[in-house]
C-alpha cells in the first residue's frame, strides 16, 4: 500500500551551504518570471508557479547534511502528495539544479 500522507524531496548537490541552495533552487524560476513580466519584488514569490500548483512561496529548503538538502511544503497550506513531487522533482531535474532528487514520505 502506498502512503497517502505529505512527501519531501532529498535532493544532493555540492552548495556551500543553505542560502547557495535557496539561491539555486529559486533563480532559474525568478530570471523566468522577470523575463516574462519585466519586474519582481519578493512578494511576487507566490506568483511563479515551479510545478503544477506549486509555488516558489510554498516551498522550503533545510539542509540536512552537507550537500543534502530537503524540499518540502511544510510551513505551506499546500499539502506535496506524491503527484506533485513527482512533478516537482521532474522540473528541479529539467533545471539541472541538484545532482539527485529523491521522493520520500515526510515523517
């Protein structure tokens, strides 16, 4: 049986630390959405969509390791089922941002 609870993302690259993975995580969306719109402010966060329902606001980065790195939706109203991990993790391999991603249930 699969769980039907809230999933994150473990995801590995080589970041010197938390603010260079946010950064990585966040740039190729917001240099999208300024070519397309022009302009950004950080409240526009809730405005660029990552994946399907999923907002650039609705997720959060903690470094679990060195170089290990979970994405989730907890401090979100959105719950990250396993449909759109999936899609979040296929947009974050499509942006090259990590070297690998992984979908686990959130404990």
């Amino acid at each position: 049986m699969e769980f039907a609870g809230e999933y994150r993302l473990i995801c590995e690259g080589f970041y010197a630390g938390i603010n260079e993975a946010r950064h990585a995580l966040q740039d190729p969306f917001i240099e999208d959405f300024v070519e397309a719109t022009g302009k950004f402010r950080f409240h526009n966060l809730e405005d660029i969509r990552v994946a399907s329902g999923i907002s650039l606001a609705d997720l959060e980065i903690v470094e679990i390791d060195e170089g290990t790195f979970e994405i989730s939706c907890r401090n979100s109203p959105l719950i990250l089922k396993k449909h759109k991990a999936v899609k979040l993790a296929e947009t974050l391999r499509q942006q090259a941002i990590f070297d690998e991603i992984r979908i686990e249930p959130l404990d």
